[in-house]
C-alpha cells in the first residue's frame, strides 16, 4: 500500500496509479465485471484512480463507478474539493442509476445516410484564351506617371 505522501504526489504529478491493461479492462468492462476490477486495487489506490478518470472526459463515468466504491475521506484525503465533490456526485449516480454505469452506456448513437452522395458539376473554365484576360488596371506611382 502506497504512503499518503506518494498517494497525494501521484495525484499531483497526474499519472494514472494503475498499470495500463489493467485501466483498458476497466474502460472496457460491462456493467457487472467493473465492481470486480475495481475490488482488486486497495482503497487508496482506488481513489486515486477515482481522481484521474475525473480529470479526463472520456473516463468521467468510469471515475463516477469507482468513486461510488470509495470512503468520502480516501477522496477528500487525495483531492481536497474535488475528491468531496466527486464523492457527492457519485452518490447522486448511484441512486438516479441502480446499477454501475457502464462507459459505453452514455454514448450516443452513431447514425450515417443512407443516401447516395452528393455529385458536383465540374467547373466550366471560361477563361481558357488568352484574348479574354482581363487587363490589370494603371497605377500611378509616386511621380504621378501611369505604370501599367
């Protein structure tokens, strides 16, 4: 078990406190195999994970789901303010949602045309002869004289 003080650098120096498979199974786990991957870190580490999810967006309901699993005091102890405020919201996740969210949960449907796609016309060049130019108008420079 890691000390408070290494606990409150990990979450300073925001690196995630669990190794990297073990964070992808985490993401990737339904609804009933997270609360079997979150039981296998200890509670500090727990809430640390708990923290660095919440800073990311995409991890935000995976943060909600092990905050539910954590002491109030673990996370005040590691994030102050934030670690209350997650604390609180997800007790508020728990009780509006039975069951442990899972992070393609709040995904929105990806919907695609059916459609054909749209065809363009090429451009017709008009200004293939050089008879058709237009003539770049005069200017006059400093002396007054007509420069073309």
């Amino acid at each position: 078990m890691p000390s408070s003080s290494s606990s409150r650098e990990a979450f300073e120096n925001d690196f995630c406190p669990v190794r990297e498979d073990l964070l992808g199974e985490m993401y990737r786990a339904n609804e009933n195999g997270l609360p079997r991957l979150v039981e296998t870190v200890t509670p500090d580490v727990r809430a640390m994970l708990a923290l660095f999810c919440y800073r990311r967006n995409h991890l935000h309901a995976l943060a909600l789901t092990i905050a539910a699993s954590c002491s109030e005091r673990d996370l005040y102890q590691l994030g102050g303010r934030v670690g209350s405020t997650l604390y609180a919201l997800s007790r508020e996740a728990t009780t509006a949602r039975p069951t442990a969210p899972s992070s393609y949960g709040h995904r929105k449907p990806i919907t695609l045309s059916t459609k054909p796609l749209q065809t363009f016309q090429p451009m017709q060049d008009d200004l293939d002869d050089e008879d058709e130019m237009i003539e770049a108008p005069a200017i006059a420079d400093a002396d007054h004289a007509v420069v073309a």
